[in-house]
C-alpha cells in the first residue's frame, strides 16, 4: 500500500513544477552548505578579515528547518487535491479508512523530512556535541514541522491559492531563531514564540542538560500545536 501511494503521489508531483522544486530543496540546501557558504566565508575572510566560520552551524540550522516545511507544503497541497477531488470520502468507506489515510498522508513528509534532517546534519558535519540518541530525537522533532503545516493546510485552506497564501505566512515560524541567532540578550527572547526557536537551541546545545531542556519544550510544543490541528482537521473532514 505504501509504494502504490508513493507511486500514486510521483504522479501528482510530475505534473507541478512548483511542488517538484520544492522536493528538491533539501538537495539545493545541502549544496549551498557544502560549497557556496564556505566560499562565502572564506571570501569574507580575505577581503574584510572578518571571520564568520563561527555562524556556519547557525546557518545549517536556519536552512535545515526548511526541509520539513517544504516537505508539508508539498504534501499538504496533495492533501487538499484529495479533498477537492472526494478521493478522501470515497477512501473512508473503505478497509483503509479516514484514519490509515490519515496515517499515510503524515507519515510520508514525516520520513521524508527525517531522512533528509538525518543526512544533512551528518553529511555536514552539523551534529555537534550531540551523540546518537539526541541527534536521533532532534531530528524526529524538527521533522514533526512538516505535520504542523500539513495539518494547518488541511483544516483551514479552502483550495491551492488559499494554501499557497499560507505556506507563505508560515515562513515567519523561521524568524524565531533568527532573532535568537542576531539580537541580544535579553531581546533575543522575542523569538520564543516559534517552536524552531527551541528546537533550532536544542541542536545547537553544548550540554545536555541545554538539550534536553530546549527539546523538551520543543516536544510539548510541537504537541500542542498537532493536537489541536489534527482536531481542526478531523472536525473539517468529517
């Protein structure tokens, strides 16, 4: 069922560009990290002597919580097709049901956007201090964004445009750990009201104790927020 669904769901992306530019920006950002930015810093270096190789994880950071919210627009956008379409009526009527439809629909940008995560702070070397447990957990929650904006699709966009308009707005969850990155103590504390303002501190953590601490609000978070949405959603669909 899994690999029809994913065959089902190559065929969609075949026919929007947009939504196929956005499956591969996990690519286009790992290749920015790889080589453009350290250009960038070393050209930096030569020309003004000014050293930026300190930012190079707060970069990786920023660019990594894109990845998930690219992955939920993609598949909230899928989402709403369905709907339109009455694909999501007719499949509660069979075996499958509202709720292992559900299940497929958030579980695949869930593992996308892990995967991607996973290799992207591996291959550049952006783990840190963290050992396997915790890059492993961080990873999971900076995932779990691309069901916040699935969802978010799904209960209020009426149509694409709608959804579109959304996505958009959905781009200021990212200056939560930008103003951290930037401002100083205490102003930086304006970005505490985005989820990847404490998810961006936990992966950027030197202790344990500034991990766990950040991730578990991260998770409390996080679950909040899909436990309303999902209720939205549901309440919409049914």
């Amino acid at each position: 069922m899994n690999l029809r669904r994913l065959s089902y769901d190559y065929k969609l992306l075949k026919g929007d560009p947009m939504l196929i530019l956005s499956m591969v920006v996990p690519f286009i950002l790992w290749a920015l990290m790889q080589f453009v930015i350290p250009w960038i810093i070393e050209l930096v270096m030569e020309q003004w002597k000014l050293d930026l190789s300190p930012y190079y994880r707060q970069a990786g950071t920023f660019f990594l919580m894109l990845i998930p919210m690219m992955m939920g627009m993609v598949y909230g956008f899928i989402l709403l097709d369905e709907r339109d379409g009455g694909i999501i009526t007719a499949i509660s009527v069979t075996p499958t049901g509202k709720a292992g439809y559900l299940k497929l629909r958030l579980g695949i940008p869930l593992a996308i956007s892990f995967v991607c995560i996973l290799f992207f702070l591996i291959l550049l070397d952006l783990t840190g201090t963290l050992n396997l447990i915790q890059l492993l957990l961080i990873s999971v929650i900076i995932s779990s964004q691309s069901l916040i904006l699935l969802l978010f699709l799904g209960a209020f966009a009426d149509n694409k445009v709608m959804g579109m308009a959304i996505s958009k707005g959905f781009g200021i969850l990212l200056l939560g750990p930008v103003l951290d990155y930037m401002l100083p103590s205490p102003f930086f504390w304006t970005g505490a009201y985005s989820p990847l303002f404490w998810a961006s501190r936990a992966l950027l953590a030197e202790s344990d104790i500034s991990f766990w601490f950040n991730a578990g609000i991260t998770i409390v978070f996080h679950g909040l927020i899909l436990w309303f949405l999902f209720r939205k959603f549901r309440a919409r669909s049914d």
